[in-house]
C-alpha cells in the first residue's frame, strides 16, 4: 500500500508497545493507526489497557469469540483443615483469616502466589478459578487480529488480566501492544519483552511530567524508546530540549488537525481524515527498524 | 467535610483542570491528588512542599549467594518468573511480587524479604489550600494502599483544620487505585468527552461507581465538538437517573491556559469557567450545602 518494504517476510517477529504516561494522549490512536498501516503483515494488535479498552471502538469492530480468565485463588477443604493458621501466617497479602472453625478467604486480596496451597501442612487447600475479565478476539482476516483484554468491574488487580491478554499468539511476525496510561505495574507488565517502546506525548506541562515517568519505566526494563509529538503545533514546548537532554529520539511529529480529531469522535478511519498520518506511521516504523537492526 | 471526586475512565478528559478549578471556587477545601503514579494536580498549583514523608509497603525477596545452594526450588515455584539463574540465583526486583513463597520453601533458608521503599507522599500548601499528593515508585506496586494513606492524611488534615471539602483528582481506569479512591467519597463526578472512547469508559466508571454505591454525577467537556456523542451520552445518563448539571463548551482559552501551566479559572471570563463555575455549586447543592460561598 506505501510501497515501502516495512518488515520482509523472513523477519524475526517483532513487539511494538505504545505508551505514554499521561492519559488522552493518543496512544490508542497511534496503536490502531499503526496496525492499519501494517495491514499486509498480518499484525496482532493487543489491547492492554484492561481497565478501558477502546481499540476495538476505534476500529469498529465487535469480538468474535471471547474467553472467560480466570486466576488461581485458595479454596478450604474443611474435611481435611484442622485451622492450624499456618496459611494465614504465610499469607503476605492478608487474604486469609482462620477463625475457631472456619477460614476466610479475602479473594481481592489474593495475589495468586500459589503459597498456602503448597504449604498447607494437611493439604487441606486447593486452587480454583477466580474469574477477573474477558479476553476478546477478532479476526479481521487479512488485516491482522485484535485481542483485548477486559478487567470486571470491581476487580481491582489488573497485571493477571494483561499477562493473560499478552500470552494470546505469542509467535506472530508483528505485535502491536495499546498499554495503559501511568507507570504502575500494569504499564510494566504491558510494555515487558517488547523489542521498542513507541511513547506518545502532547506539548503540555503535563504531557511533559508523565513523559519523564514513562522513559524511567520503559529504561529500567532496557526497552528501546522514540518519542512521537501529537497534537504538534510548530513548536516541540520542552520535548525537543528533552529528546538532547537523554539521547531519545524524536520519531514523529503528528500535526494538529481538528479534522482528524472530529472523525476521531465519530470512530472513522484517522488515516483518511489526515492524508500525511500513512506517511507520518511508515517512517516511524521505518525508523524503528534501523535501531533494532 | 465532604469529599468530592473527580473521575473519568478514560484519561486526557480534563479531570485535573475541574479538580483545581473546583478548589478555586471552594472557601475552604482541601485537595488531593490520587493519581500517585502520575500525579498533575501540582503542576497546575505549583504547590509549596511543607512536608515529605517516604512510603514504604510491600517486601521483596532478596536472595544470600553464599548460602544459595543452586537447588533451584525457588525459581520453580515462583509464579511472577522473578527468579533468574543465570549466572547465580538471584531476584529480579521489577516482577517480584513480594508474597515470600520462596523464602517459605527454601531448604537453607538463603531469601529474605526485605521492605522496600514504594514512593513519597507530601503535605504542600498552594493559594487556594493545602495539597496532599504523592509521588509512587516507577514500577511499584501498592498504588492503592498509596491512595488510601493520601486520603487517609487529607481527611485528617480536613478535620484538624476545619475544611468544608475535600476535592480530589482521581487517577485514570477502573483499577485498584480507583476503587480505593472511592471508598468514603461523598460523590463522584465524573468528566467525560463526546467521543466514543469517552463515552465508553464513561459508563464503565460509572458501573464502579454503582458498585461501590457512590453517588455520581457527569459533566460533558467540549460537549460541542460533537453533537450525536453528547446525545448519547445525556440518553445514557437519563436512563440511569444519573445529573448532567453542566456541559463545557470547547474553549481554545483551556488549551491556552493549560500550556501555561495555569488553571482555567484564572481567565474568568471565559464560557469554560462560567460552566464550570455553575458546575460547582451544583455539587455543592447535591452535597447538601446550599450556600455556595463563591469567590468570583
């Protein structure tokens, strides 16, 4: 379609993660604009942002087959639990109370380590199945496959959530990860094992903060990083001064439109409603290449 | 005192612009910022930081090398892969997960856990009142119980010194920071955008809302940028009886003032700040104080 060769058939399989630190910033945006433009390699884009994702509005696409996730949580056999507290006292996250006769489990308070079940000195605990969200594929044929995650309502742990949607087909050419805003362990967890991580900010104050955060995130797990501008406006405020300060390139700068910004609203094609945005993603892939190769 | 929060889902809709806003318009409030990750509130409030306390939860394993016999059982057991072996057995700090399974089955008894620091949590005083905020590790977890201490300081603060309200800027999602900054909120009020991202986190935080039985109101920003969102938003809302009291019209002066750094009622003039403004003191009728002692 651009006529560039962006990633030849042989290529290793490669794992782009959008992030961005501050929210609205247009990570989604970049992400789904990416997998269009990567159309002919079949990408699988990964919505990861469990707690709101808006891939598939974006796209306009509803699931195909969605698969119920659950994660390990303890279950008391009271036949065989003689209420020593021994998993209680091993419990680091407090989500076990054993009473004269009965043990409570604290299932939000769970983290799922598996401890008290292999532990229990009467192997009175098992593990069953605590369900936390839905994971939801599409397949758009030739253009590629979109898997999101979706945290239930009122569950508050979402990393289990983003490893389940991340370990949906591992081995394709091309992944494209849509990751949470902020730098909490959910965000680690969505840009872990990329090859580069793509960090969209705008020319704001607080676009600018939130930037500086999520290169930490993405230096500490030794993730290759570029910047992309959005909503650039002539001027690259402190992002230019930033990119010299630590040696990370300035990748894109993606103009301010309000025409693309009202298709946006209407979920329509961005790439349609700004006819440089193809040429803007290519070059960006393109140079993402060349830092990899 | 009553605690106002300001939510959205989705993130970039304008909660940290109403948050600081509504603090101008209180008399006498306290403000804080539950987005401990990425916390914005003080950029805009350029706050003066009195006090600085570290923040410590969670523990980390931390394996002896001269005890560690290379059997291995840790690193099997672990289900977080936060243990390498390569070259010696040791702890990747970033996926531990602190729950001290390894050191329970340790045969020699070489993994301790350790308390590590997770953040820094402050008590700063801005124009308009005192700013509790917090700064969280990158990478840490516990972004929750961090909310919960900052509000836990806030709400004690508010009593000491005597504040009508509590006026917080919630973090994005629908996640663990989110459901504790919920926890004894007076109402939420939840600014979302007429699109379709917008609307769709919208109702998902307001089904967290409901869950946690908090009152909720919306308030649609640049409602008119897009005329059939807005339409679906105030349909969503009438079916679940839920108040949208203002709408903000797009307002390039918003823009403006928020590349400057300050806050949009400092340009009272514009039709932003009269909205938001009327906004105010219908949260302040819904929290039942019906004198609205308005500054401007």
């Amino acid at each position: 379609m651009l006529g560039i060769a962006i990633i030849n058939g042989r290529e290793p399989e490669m794992q782009i993660a959008v992030a961005s630190g501050k929210g609205g910033t247009g990570k989604t945006l970049l992400a789904t604009s990416l997998m269009r433009v990567l159309a002919s390699h079949g990408p699988v884009l990964i919505d990861a942002d469990v707690e709101e994702p808006n891939a598939g509005l974006i796209l306009g696409i509803r699931p195909c087959t969605t698969q119920e996730i659950y994660r390990p949580v303890p279950a008391i056999d009271p036949d065989k639990c003689n209420y020593c507290g021994k998993c209680a006292e091993i419990c680091n996250f407090n989500a076990l109370v054993v009473m004269v006769n009965q043990v409570l489990v604290y299932n939000e308070l769970c983290h799922s380590c598996g401890a008290c079940a292999y532990l229990c000195p009467q192997d009175a605990i098992t593990e069953i199945g605590h369900p936390i969200g839905q994971v939801e594929l599409t397949n758009l044929g030739d253009n590629g496959i979109l898997i999101t995650g979706r945290l239930n309502i009122g569950e508050a742990q979402s990393p289990p959530m983003v490893k389940a949607v991340k370990s949906m087909h591992r081995s394709a050419e091309l992944r494209i990860i849509d990751c949470p805003p902020g730098t909490t362990c959910s965000m680690i967890e969505s840009i872990r094992n990329s090859d580069y991580c793509l960090l969209i900010t705008e020319p704001t104050p607080f676009g600018m903060h939130d930037l500086e955060l999520s290169l930490e995130a993405a230096t500490m797990l030794g993730i290759p990083t570029g910047l992309v501008i959005n909503r650039w406006q002539d001027d690259d405020y402190t992002i230019g001064e930033f990119s010299a300060r630590t040696g990370v390139p300035i990748l894109a700068r993606i103009p301010f439109s309000s025409k693309l910004a009202q298709s946006y609203m209407k979920g329509k094609d961005p790439l349609e409603a700004m006819p440089a945005l193809p040429f803007i993603l290519s070059d960006i892939i393109k140079q993402i290449r060349e830092a990899l190769s | 005192m009553k605690e106002i929060l300001v939510l959205s889902g989705k993130g970039g809709t304008g909660k940290t612009s109403l948050a600081s806003s509504f603090m101008y318009y209180a008399k006498s409030c306290i403000a804080c910022d539950y987005d401990v990750d990425a916390s914005n509130l003080p950029i805009l409030l350029k706050p003066n930081k009195l006090q600085d306390y570290a923040f410590s939860a969670g523990e980390t394993a931390c394996i002896d090398n001269e005890s560690c016999i290379d059997c291995g059982v840790c690193a099997a057991l672990c289900r977080f892969d936060a243990i390498t072996s390569d070259p010696s057995y040791q702890v990747v700090p970033l996926s531990c997960e602190g729950c001290g399974f390894c050191s329970h089955v340790c045969p020699v008894q070489a993994i301790t856990l350790q308390e590590c620091l997770a953040g820094n949590w402050f008590i700063s005083q801005t124009p308009h009142g005192p700013l509790v905020h917090a700064r969280l590790g990158i990478a840490q977890e516990n972004s929750g119980k961090l909310v919960t201490l900052v509000k836990q300081q806030a709400r004690a603060l508010a009593e000491r010194e005597k504040h009508d309200y509590v006026i917080c800027d919630g973090p994005p999602g629908t996640g663990c920071p989110v459901i504790s900054s919920l926890s004894g909120a007076g109402l939420a009020v939840i600014v979302t955008e007429p699109t379709l991202s917008g609307i769709h986190d919208m109702e998902r935080v307001i089904e967290v809302c409901r869950h946690f039985d908090v009152p909720a109101m919306v308030c649609i920003n640049k409602y008119d940028l897009n005329d059939t969102n807005t339409v679906a938003i105030c349909d969503y809302c009438r079916e679940r009886d839920i108040e949208i009291p203002s709408m903000i019209p797009f307002d390039k002066s918003v823009i403006e003032a928020m590349v400057e750094g300050k806050s949009i009622i400092e340009r009272s003039d514009s039709r932003a700040a009269r909205e938001i403004r009327s906004l105010w003191k219908s949260v302040e009728q819904k929290l039942g104080e019906n004198n609205a002692h308005l500054r401007v």
